[in-house]
C-alpha cells in the first residue's frame, strides 16, 4: 500500500469540483514559471535532492535514498508519494504539503482520501 498526494495551484480545486480531471492531465492548469521555480527552491531547502531534471520535471528524493518518499515536480503538479506507508514518511510529506499550502497558493489533493485537503 502507498500513500499519494498532489499539489495543485488553488485554480485547479476552485474549477474542479471532482476528480475527473487527473484523467486529463494535459489540460490542468499549469504553475507558472515563478511557481515551479519557487517550488524547487522549497524542495531543496526542505532536504530532497534532485535525482533527474528537465525544463519542465524534476524527480526528488528525501535524505538521498534514506527514505522511500519520491516527489515529482511536473509543469502543473507536485507529487508526493511514500510506498511503504511509513509513519515517518507520512508525517514529511503532510508536513511538507501543509507548509506549501498555508500561502493560499496551492491546493492539495489527498489521494488516500480522496479529496481535497
């Protein structure tokens, strides 16, 4: 079992009432380019690294290869994903996603849940 979450910029929840529009990526609302950028910055700041970049993904890992935590940072998602459901790793990333969400400026997606958080 694995626990998953997405960031969203806050538009995305505000036109998307369910969860019908993760089946067509392409067409959600993507960061702009001082989002992305921010977001890396936050990312390295909190300890991941990156392990992959492109213009416009990014693959991080936690600790190195210390925790099972992956994130990806896409054109028009941040995601958060843990395989093992480890207290430990559920904790960074809730902690990580409330930290990035406390601006008004993203929304976060619980997909453990099932809606948005």
């Amino acid at each position: 079992m694995s626990y998953y979450v997405l960031l969203f910029r806050k538009e995305v929840q505000e036109q998307e009432a369910d969860l019908e529009f993760l089946a067509h990526e392409k067409s959600i609302l993507p960061f702009t380019k001082e989002q992305f950028k921010n977001l890396k910055k936050r990312m390295l700041r909190r300890n991941y690294q990156i392990e992959t970049e492109s213009e416009k993904h990014i693959q991080f890992s936690f600790r190195g290869h210390l925790s099972d935590i992956r994130v990806s940072l896409q054109s028009n998602l941040l995601s958060f994903q843990s395989d093992y459901f480890s207290k430990d790793s559920i904790f960074e990333i809730i902690r990580t996603c409330s930290e990035f969400t406390d601006t008004g400026e993203f929304a976060k997606l619980d997909l453990e849940v099932g809606h948005w958080g």
